[in-house]
C-alpha cells in the first residue's frame, strides 16, 4: 500500500473531500440549512456578552432590580434558542447523511463486485473491509459535525473580532496578535498529521486483514499449534497501529496545547490592560465585562481548530482510501477489451513463446496445426495440435492463439500460456492435462473471462467471447471449481445461484450425490455458515458440483471437481455427470485417470502451450510425459521433466 499512500500524500485535503460532493449534492439543501441553523445559533451566542453590558451599566449601576431580572430573562430565552437550533441542526443532517454513507457503501460494494479478479488478486481483503466500515464511518461523522463546524467556527470568529474592535480596539488588536503564529502552526500541523493519519489507517486495514485470515484459518491454526505464532503477528501489527496513533495524540496535543496558550496570554493582557482603563475611567466595567465574555465565547471556536483540523485530514485520507478502490477500472464492456486492435490473431513475438518452443511458421501464422510444433520428446505428431480435425467447425469452445500473462506481470516475463490453439467440439467432452504450475486453472479461468486472455481469442459457438456481455457469457458458461467456496446461507441458495427452478435443485443434487442435505436439521434450507465450514470437503465440492450442473449450462467448466471425493461416490459421481455430459460441451480439468475417462479427448497442457490431442489411449501409447502424469511412475527422463 505504500505507492498507494504516496499518491495519496501529492493530493490536498481540499481535493480528495470535494470528490464527496456527487454523493453530498442530493442532501445539500439540508446541510446548507444545518450550517445556516448553527451560524444563527453561534451568532446567538455572542449576543449574550452584549446583553450583559446592558445589565452591568444599565440596571446594576442604576441598582435597578427589575431590570437585573428582565436582563436574566433575555439570557435565558438565548441559551434556550441557542439550545434548540443546535438541536434542530443535528436533526436537520442524521438521517440524510446516514443515507450518503449507506449509498457510499453500496456504490462501493457494487463496484468491488464489478472489478476483475486480478484486482483482489493483489489487495488485501481487510484493506476493501477497513474501507468500506471505518473509514465510511469516519466520513459521516466529518460530513455532520466538522464540515459544518469548520465554517460556524470561521464565521463566529470573524462576527466576534468585529464586535470586540468595535467594543474597544485596542484590546481587540491585542488579540489578533496570536493569529499569525496560529496560522503558520495549522499549516505545519496539516503537513505532519495527515501522513500519520493515512498511516494509520492502512496499518487498520492490515490488522483487519490478519484477523479474518486467523478467523477463516482457524483450523488450520489449531491443528498447527500456531496460535502463539499468530498471536505475536497480531500483537506486532496492534503494536505498530498503536504508536502510529500515539503519535497522532501527541502532535494532537502539541497543536491544542499551543491553540490554547496563545489566545490564554492574549486574554489576560486583554484583562490587565482593561482592568486598567476602566481605573483610568476610559472604558466602563459593562464595556469590558461584555469584551471579556466575547473573548471566552470565542474559546472554543479558535481551540477547536486542532481538533476540527485532525478530523478533516483523517476524512481527507479516509476520501482518498475509498476512490482508490473505487478508481480501479471495472471489467471492461463487450468490444472495448479486445487485445489486439485489428482484432484476429496479433503477430506472435519471441517473447510470448514459452521457454524452449521453436517459433510458428511464419507462412501461415493463423493456422492452429502450425502452432503445436515442439512438444514433448515421445510425442507422436499425429496426436500434437489442438485443431487437427479435418472440419472446420466454428461450435463448441475454441482458444485461437490465446496467449496470458498476469496484469501484474513485467511485460518481457513468459507467458503463463503461450499460444494455445484448442477446439472442443459442440457437444464434446475434453479434459485437459497437465503438470503442476502448468496453468490448466488459468485456461479454465478464461473462459467465463474471470481473467482477460492477453492475446488471441476464445469463441463459443463461433461468437468472441469478448463481444458479448458477461451477464450474457456467464449465463451460457457454469463452472465448477476445485477449492469450493459456499456461502453463509442455507443449502439451497447456495446451489440455485447457478439458476434453475426447485425442480432443477433436486435434479443437480442427485447428478453430484449430495443427497446428504437431506439428513441436515432442515434439509435444503439448512444455514451452512462461514465458507461452508460447517460440512466436509467432499461434501462442500458436491454442492458446488450441483452448483455448476442446476441451470443445464451450454458450456460447463470443471476444475478437478471429483478430487475431494471417495472412489466409491467418485464412481456415482461420473456415472450421473456422463449424462449431464451428454447434452453440454465440457472442459475438464483431470488429475485421475477415473477423471479423464469421462471425456471424449484428452488435451496435454504442457510449458503453456496445447502439446497434444487425443484420446486417453492415444495419449498413453503415445505420449511418455501423458503416460508418466496418469501413471505416477517416476519415469520420466530428465530432458521431459524439465519440460514440464
């Protein structure tokens, strides 16, 4: 996060609080009347010394007192209308602003759902949470009280000068003097306390991020013995974020200190020097009973600079930790991520071929069967090629020179994929093989466009993926992935986000053999809690099986989905997914020999590219590194095994 806090210190507290402006401008007749509402009642306020001048050379020097009495009447009925338009002020901004800081929270929400899963790839998710709770909150509160006050303490403090230079001018200079020396503090104290505050904050969201990862990682903790392990981490990071905030009291209270000295001294040379006038009978004891009050009225509004200003600048950081999440491009609309400008195939460089592969023939740079050259030693070349068949079909799922690097990767990296030319026919079953680190998940992850391809194309049926809308693609493609994530909510919902109807609920339940639900305390409505913790592996992948199957997806992905299972539900698993498998077009990713026997072909991801096609027994007999992965035979010769 520290680039992130670098930007954020080149930009002033001014500008990253007007961003606010778009979410404030619905409400901004309320707090336009709120400010109004206060700077009456401030200006009430200082009504009350010129009422006491009236008391004190007017009825007390008459030693009139009924007029004592009436003037106490006068200073009650202004402390009461003072008392209630401060009232009405903070009614005038409660819900209104409750309502900006919920839209806030949703836009953000919104958005975080909308970016692409390299986003979250790189940031922390206790980051997006600290944004989204206390920073949010943080934003309400400066929005009611500190914006508002910012300008009722400026205006109370401009009206309360003018009436004391008017009162006795002297003795109003006299407390302009600290005025200076206050305005070179603030600016200095501004610099220093918003690079704490933005510091702070992020370490907030670091220590955000180490609990939940002890809370979701629980078991694991306990079944390590880490606790104490996770224990000092969390106490380091609690360690940190508590002298980062001591040294946001100190230069707090280094700057109130000094707020409040100043004017201190200003008043008592005021008092002495007042004192000595009215001796001398050139000022009255009214005339500097009312400046005195006036003074001490004007306290609050000039101590409270410190505080008001500590506040603006966590806000401003607080603005800015929000639009950095929220500046982060969305996935891009059908047509405006093409990879390639001209559309096609782009030229194919040295530098996305994978470590070792001998260049496409540069004859025919758009033809699959000229990109499957190289492949591993005892490959037949009849078997190597994603688009060896004769037709050419344009159904089914087909990867046309697509090649992938991470968006965070150095631009000269290797690929992870280097052009992959695959056709999974319509209706076809294809698993898909491949070693350790070989990027078989990345090319699944391509499909629904989890991940952008970085080059080539993917077409369903014919139709660029890239062109259609994801509500559109995600509607047509279901997947399936090898570490299951449930959601904390009952059985049933979390199946029926793939679609489909009650009917269709119990139909995908029976295909993944999770009639287990049944035997839950409510069945299908049973809560499954956090992560779905609450139920076994096995059975968290069956759900998640039944997840990908309950809408009779076109295409269907499948990430290793049987790899958690026993052989004997395995086997009941494959029997029913066969005939799901009948009537869609399927990518497989396989590990088990079990797994690749429901495909119609087999394809071997290998150095990140397709390095053969066929079907399992044509891979076995031909190919050594597809028969040492399915038998698990340490076999393999070195010159193979670095080619995985």
């Amino acid at each position: 996060m520290s680039e992130t806090c670098a930007a954020t210190q080149d930009q002033s507290a001014t500008r990253s609080l007007l961003r606010l402006w778009p979410y404030v401008r619905p409400v901004r007749t309320r707090l336009f009347s709120a400010a109004f509402v206060a700077i009456v009642a401030s200006c009430l306020g200082l009504v009350i010394p010129l009422v006491l001048k009236w008391i004190v050379d007017g009825p007390v020097a008459q030693h009139d007192p009924g007029g004592v009495w009436l003037g106490a009447l006068y200073l009650l009925l202004l402390g009461v209308a003072e008392a209630v338009l401060f009232g009405f002020r903070r009614w005038l901004v409660a819900r209104p602003l409750a309502a900006v800081e919920a839209a806030m929270r949703a836009d953000l929400y919104r958005h975080v759902q909308r970016l692409p899963v390299a986003f979250h790839d790189r940031w922390a998710s206790g980051q997006l949470l600290s944004r989204g709770t206390t920073d949010l909150m943080l934003l309400r509160m400066f929005l009611s009280f500190p914006l508002t006050f910012l300008l009722v303490n400026g205006v109370t403090i401009l009206a309360g000068f003018a009436i004391l230079l008017s009162q006795q001018w002297s003795l109003g200079l006299m407390l302009l003097v600290p005025v200076i020396p206050l305005v070179v503090l603030c600016s200095v104290f501004e610099t220093r306390y918003s690079l704490v505050a933005r510091r702070a904050q992020d370490q907030v969201g670091d220590l955000t991020t180490v609990v939940e990862e002890s809370v979701l990682g629980i078991r694991i903790i306990k079944g390590f013995g880490q606790h104490r392990s996770q224990a000092l981490a969390f106490r380091e990071l609690a360690r940190r974020l508590r002298g980062t905030e001591l040294a946001k009291a100190r230069l707090l209270a280094g700057l109130w200190g000094l707020i409040t000295t100043f004017p201190e001294l200003a008043i008592g040379a005021a008092l002495v020097l007042g004192t000595v006038q009215v001796a001398d009978g050139e000022l009255s004891a009214g005339t500097l009973v009312a400046f005195l009050s006036t003074a001490l009225a004007l306290r609050w509004p000039v101590e409270s600079i410190g505080f008001l200003l500590a506040i603006c600048q966590e806000s401003a950081t607080a603005t800015a930790r929000f639009f950095e999440a929220m500046d982060a491009a969305e996935e891009e609309a059908p047509g405006a991520s093409a990879s390639h400008p001209l559309g096609g195939v782009p030229p194919f460089s040295s530098a996305d071929r994978a470590p070792g592969a001998p260049p496409p023939n540069p004859r025919s740079s758009n033809s699959p069967k000229d990109f499957v050259q190289g492949g591993p030693p005892g490959a037949d070349s009849s078997l190597t090629g994603a688009g060896s068949e004769e037709n050419g079909s344009s159904t089914g799922i087909r990867f046309e020179g697509v090649l992938f690097r991470y968006p965070d990767a150095e631009p000269a990296s290797s690929p992870v994929l280097a052009r992959i030319d695959l056709h999974i026919r319509a209706g076809e079953t294809m698993a898909l093989v491949g070693g350790t680190g070989s990027g078989k998940t990345t090319l699944t992850a391509l499909v629904p466009r989890l991940y952008e391809a970085s080059a080539g194309r993917i077409t369903l049926d014919g139709e660029d993926i890239a062109q259609m809308s994801r509500e559109r693609l995600r509607g047509l493609v279901a997947v399936a992935f090898e570490d299951p994530t449930l959601f904390s909510t009952s059985v049933g919902e979390n199946v029926l986000m793939g679609g489909g109807s009650s009917a269709d609920l119990e139909r995908a339940l029976d295909i993944a053999q999770a009639g287990f639900v049944h035997r839950l305390p409510q069945g299908v409505d049973t809560q499954v809690g956090e992560q779905g913790l609450s139920l076994s592996g096995g059975q968290r992948q069956r759900l998640a099986l039944a997840r990908a199957v309950v809408g009779r997806p076109r295409f269907l992905i499948l990430d290793d989905p049987l790899s958690a299972l026993d052989v004997h539900t395995e086997a009941l698993v494959e029997a029913a997914l066969r005939r799901v498998l009948q009537d869609t077009t399927a990518l497989v990713v396989a590990h088990r020999p079990s797994t690749v026997m429901l495909a119609d072909r087999v394809a071997l991801l290998s150095g990140g590219r397709i390095a053969a096609v066929g079907t399992h027994q044509e891979l076995l007999r031909g190919n050594a590194e597809y028969a040492w992965l399915m038998s698990g035979a340490d076999e393999l010769g070195d010159e193979e095994g670095e080619g995985r």
